[in-house]
C-alpha cells in the first residue's frame, strides 16, 4: 500500500508517522520551502484536555488525552508538564467559572501558586493546577517528527503545490488531504479562525510552567520555551485572513502578559505571528471521505493536543477501511454520543 499526504503541517506528520509505522510506502507532499509558516508553526502548543472543556465539549477531552499520551510515550523530551491557571482578584468570578467547566485540577492559594511559580507570589490569591497537562514547542515537535520519518524514509517534498497529485489517486494508493484553512475551497464548511501570537524574550521572568490568565474579554496564555523566551497567545478572530496581526490585538496580547507579570513591560518582542485555524461549524475535528481523497481537517484550536488520536484513526479508515463515528458521522449529535 502506497499513500500520499498532502500537508506537512502537524496532521499531516501525524498521519504520514501512523501510516509509515503500519508499513504503508508513505510520501508527504507540503507547498511551502519548509517547515515554517503553516498554522501548526503559530500554536501555543497547549496538550490541555481538561482545561479546553472550558469551551469544548468531551470529545475533545477524550481525544486529547489520547493525543497527550502519544506525545508524552513517542517524544518525551519535547513535552513539559502542568498547566496553572490564575486570574486577578476582580476577575475571581471567572476563576470560578472555569474550575465549573473543567476537571482534573487541584485549587491552590496564594503559597500554592507561589510554590509552583515563585515569579508570581504576591500577584493571584487563587489558582488552579491541572498537573496532568502538558505542552512542548511546536517547533521543536514539527521538527522531531519529519526526523522521525526521515529516519523511518518517509520522503518530505517541500515546494510541491499537490493538487495534482490527490486528483491522481488510485487503487494501492491513499491520499490523505491535511491541508487545513486550504481545503475550504473543497470542503464548503470549513471556516477560518484567525489566530495572533507574540514571542517575548525576558531575561528578567523565569516561569517554569504554561500560565493561563483568566479575564473576561481576551484571556491568555504564556507558555515558556526555554532561554528566557514566552509565547503569548492567542486571539480567537472569525477570519481567514491572516496575512497580519493587528494593532488591537498586538495592545491586548501585550496589556494580558504585562497583568500577568510587570516584567513583560520590559521584554523584547522577538517575533508577531499569525495563523489561521480551519474550523467546522461546530468546532469539532473530522475525517471525512470524498472520491478517493481522505480529509483529516477541522483541528481548529487544539491541533497538537487531536492530531495522535485523528491520525490513528486516519490510519485505521485507510488501511482497514474502519469506521469512527466519533470524528466521522456528519450529525454532530451521533458524532458527541459515538
Ligand atoms: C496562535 C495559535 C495558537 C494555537 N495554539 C494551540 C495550542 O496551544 N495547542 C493546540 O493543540 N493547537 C493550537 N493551535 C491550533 C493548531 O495550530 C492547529 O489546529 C493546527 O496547526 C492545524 O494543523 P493542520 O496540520 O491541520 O494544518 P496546518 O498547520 O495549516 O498545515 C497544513 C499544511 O498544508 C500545506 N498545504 C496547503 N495546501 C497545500 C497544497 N495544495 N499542496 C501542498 N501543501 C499544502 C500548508 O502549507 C500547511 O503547511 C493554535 C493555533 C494558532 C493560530
């Protein structure tokens, strides 16, 4: 069995190592030069199941943890663990809030907070830790994948626009199309959310751990990554265009990491990204055959936390031709009871 990727972002690398390590001949195919710039290059690179119930429904949390497994057993170098979740005095409410909608966290005082990250005592009388959580540098992670298929002698062909070759699928051959936000012109239901981020360097913090503040309007998120470099993200905009990031956001994302902690006041903007997720409708991932083409799409704001569990079960429709009404009945309803 021969299979074609087209997409080199992480739902493509995911599919293509499922379907190599299953002895599938197995060819990626990606647009750009290189690893840089898709969507999965701007992530945060949350693996947060049980915080994301905040606005997600079970689904993702099932498949997440699945998905948190899979990189915690293929590539534990890559992941960190713990996520705390703070949010200022006024904003208490919202604390409350999410502590409703989420599990599998334990509620900290102020010492609980100052213990785990000492920069932050003083500033947040309550928090909650999510210890089971994790994330890694997506960077890194897209990186040690196309290693890892390399080394199994998955070809990588940067600078391939692929249409071309999904349209010559044929029998021994599979075609999964990963190609995110670009698969909207074929699937008419996608739809693009728009996504800023900022990279700060400060020599001055040393968080050891993803923070999330809570706030009404734009809560955040500043993830370390290592030598005194912090992510911040992410804005959550109902756009597909995502050629810059705006002078709102960049203010909103720059005042949420400096209510965080003052010393971002005085960090240095290392970089300004954007990406745009593809979403369906509904926000929940799917796989969704036409003609000869497998979709894996729709991985709106949890890429690396669905991509281990959606690429297992790509694997499995093409090979076994198995069915997962979970990510594959097109009624969402079947889809959330499957
Ligand atoms: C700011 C931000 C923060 C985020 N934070 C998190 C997070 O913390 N945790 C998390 O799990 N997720 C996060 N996400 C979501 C995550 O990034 C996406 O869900 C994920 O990147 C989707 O991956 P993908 O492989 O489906 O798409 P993409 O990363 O968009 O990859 C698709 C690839 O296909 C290529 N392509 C398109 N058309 C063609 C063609 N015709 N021929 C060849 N190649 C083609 C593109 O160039 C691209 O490289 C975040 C997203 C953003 C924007």
């Amino acid at each position: 069995m021969r299979a074609t990727v087209i997409g080199a972002g992480v739902a493509g690398l995911a599919c293509a190592l499922e379907l190599a390590e299953r002895g599938v001949q197995v060819e990626v195919l990606e647009r750009r030069a290189g690893l840089p710039g898709s969507c999965s290059w701007y992530a945060g690179g949350m693996l947060a199941p049980w915080c994301e119930c905040e606005n997600s429904g079970p689904l993702i949390a099932q498949l997440g943890a699945e998905g948190l497994e899979w990189w915690r057993r293929r590539f534990p170098a890559t992941l960190v663990r713990g996520t705390l979740v703070v949010a200022h005095g006024r904003d208490a409410g919202e604390l409350a809030q999410f502590a409703r909608r989420t599990a599998h966290f334990e509620r900290l005082g102020a010492a609980g907070v100052a213990a785990l990250e000492g920069e932050l005592a003083g500033r947040f009388e309550h928090g909650l830790y999510f210890a089971e959580e994790g994330h890694l540098d997506p960077r890194a992670a897209l990186a040690a994948l196309a290693a890892h298929l390399e080394m199994l002698g998955v070809p990588l062909r940067f600078g391939v626009e692929a249409m071309e070759a999904a349209a010559g699928s044929s029998c021994g051959r599979v075609v999964l199309d990963c190609t995110g936000l670009s698969a909207a012109a074929r699937l008419g239901d996608l739809r693009g959310v728009k996504g800023e981020m900022l990279l700060l360097r400060s020599r001055e913090l040393s968080l050891s751990r993803p923070v999330r503040l809570l706030h009404p309007r734009l809560p955040v998120y500043v993830v370390p990554r290592g030598d005194g470099l912090y992510m911040v993200g992410a804005t959550m905009l109902e756009s597909d265009a995502g050629a810059y990031a705006s002078a709102r956001s960049l203010l909103e994302l720059l005042s949420a990491a400096y209510a965080l902690h003052p010393a971002f006041g005085e960090a240095q903007v290392v970089e300004i990204g954007v990406g745009v997720r593809a979403a369906f409708p509904d926000n929940l991932p799917r796989l969704r055959r036409e003609g000869g083409t497998l979709y894996v799409n729709g991985l709106y704001r949890h890429g690396f936390l669905l991509a281990p569990a959606l690429a297992r079960r790509a694997a499995g429709v093409a090979l076994e031709d198995k069915h997962f009404a979970e990510v594959m009945h097109e009624d969402s309803r079947e889809r959330r009871l499957a």
